[in-house]
C-alpha cells in the first residue's frame, strides 16, 4: 500500500482541523521520532497510547516548548494514554483521568478533555488486548469496553463535537485484517469484542477512516515478527471514532505508513482525519 502522508499544503491546515492518534509503545524510546512528526504535521490534536510511563517523568515543558500543551495519565512501564494540543487553542479543560465509576481498576488507559479553541471534547484510549479468549485478561477487556459505554452514557453527549481516539485493539471488519481466517476467534476479531465496539459505535460514534474509505485493506499495527510490515501483513487497531455532528465534517481520513518504517519505530503507525472547521 503506498504512503498515505498528506500533503503540507497550507490551504487544507488553515481550513481543517487535524487530529491524529498513534500508539507510541514507549514514550522514550519514540520521542526523537514524536518530536519529528510533530515538527512535520502539526496536528492540531495528538492522542498518545502506552506512553509507558509515570506523570512525574512526562516531557510536559518539552512539548511546551515545541508548541503543545500536553495532559497525560501515565503509569510506570505500562499503558498511559495522554492528549496533546497546540497551545493556541488554549490549554485543555475538563480534563477527566480514567473512568470516574468508583471501580479500583489501577491501569491508566482513558484521559479526556475539551480543547477550548476548537469546541471540541476528545478522549485518548487504550482498550486492553485481551491476550487470549478465555482467560482472565479477554474477561477485563469485555469488562473495559463495558464501563466505557456507561462512561460515554454518563458524561458525554453524542449531539457534541466529540472525538474518542486510540487503540481499541479490535478490528471492526474483515477487511480490517490481513488474514480474516487467521485471526477470526483471536482477541482481536472475536465476536464479543466487536460487539463491544459496536456498543460504543450505537452511543452515537462513527468511524471516520471508514467513512472516507468504507472499502479497502488499510491497516494501522503490524508486528515487529516475520516481516509484517514490509509484507503488509497488519491489522486496522486504532480508531477516531466522532459523533454524528463531527464527523459529517471530516473530509479525509489516513493511516501515516511512513512514520511506520525506519529504526526502531513503534509498531503501530498514526491515524489522522481532517475535519472542516465549525462555522
């Protein structure tokens, strides 16, 4: 599949919002390659997942620096999830970290916030893999995807401009994966877990990718093992998902394949959309 890196052309950034959502698998190990795609892309929003890192140790003064601010709800070697946006749409408000149900559930995998200067409430997410169907780890990915729907019931609206973005770990469809066989009765394609996604997508949520490309093998992760990049042997994972009044206005919907190749990447590549400015 060819790269699908948009063009910087400066008439679609003064006109559309971009937001992007990448799964960095390490802050530390990928920030000279974050510091770089920001520096390119500029995205007016950035949705980190597994930022693999505590509170205290996030490069909040660096983002600062390269014009973000930045919120992160981090836990030490795993998970953490964080909200990146460009300081002139002012600093982030409303910020929620984790599900807000009372539920002692210590894995930091949800933050979000209402970026002022864009009208918009956005959410980093980071679904549970699952690691097999049937064991414990698959029960609290179910679980996950439940107390996230009554999230979404509780404090959101699906009449708002709102954006849920980040790794779901599931592939919605079988063109959402290289081999359907293969991966049909796997955590990723088990029918409970695309039912838990599609119980988020009824709140009032819409795929945006596929909005733009309802048909098409595109695919956002492919495992460091056997070759799985060059091969093209990957899985659509990560999601911007947007109600019904947001999404009406994304215009163009990307996976960043480039950011995918070279050393040491992460092995999931970025999403990004583009949506019309409200008028």
């Amino acid at each position: 599949m060819a790269s699908q890196t948009p063009p910087t052309v400066s008439t679609e950034r003064d006109s559309s919002i971009l937001i992007a959502t990448w799964n960095v698998n390490s802050l530390r190990m990928r920030w000279d390659r974050l510091s770089a795609w920001l520096a390119d892309k500029r995205p007016d929003v950035l949705c980190l997942q597994e930022i693999k890192m505590q509170d205290a140790d996030f490069p909040s003064l660096e983002l600062h620096s390269a014009g973000y601010h930045a919120i992160c709800h981090g836990q030490k070697t795993y998970n953490g999830v964080a909200i990146l946006s460009r300081i002139e749409h002012g600093a982030p408000e409303r910020v929620e970290r984790g599900m807000q149900d009372g539920d002692p559930d210590a894995e930091s995998r949800l933050i979000v916030a209402t970026i002022p200067g864009l009208g918009l409430r956005v959410g980093s997410v980071y679904v549970p893999n699952g690691q097999a169907v049937g064991a414990d780890k698959y029960d609290y990915k179910l679980r996950w995807l439940r107390r996230f729907r009554s999230y979404l019931d509780r404090s959101c609206n699906p009449s708002e401009s709102l954006a849920m973005c980040g790794d779901y770990n599931i592939a919605p469809g079988d063109d959402d994966v290289h081999d359907p066989e293969v991966w049909r009765d796997t955590v990723i394609c088990h029918p409970d877990a695309r039912a838990g996604l599609q119980s988020l997508l009824d709140f009032g949520l819409q795929d945006t990718l596929r909005k733009v490309h309802p048909e098409g093998r595109i695919y956002s992760y492919w495992d460091y093992r056997g070759l799985s990049f060059p091969k093209n042997l990957g899985i659509r994972i990560d999601h911007i998902l947007a109600t019904k009044t947001l999404a009406e206005r994304c215009h163009k919907a990307e996976v960043d394949r480039q950011a995918r190749k070279g050393e040491k990447p992460s092995d999931h590549a970025p999403v990004q959309a583009w949506f019309e400015r409200a008028p």
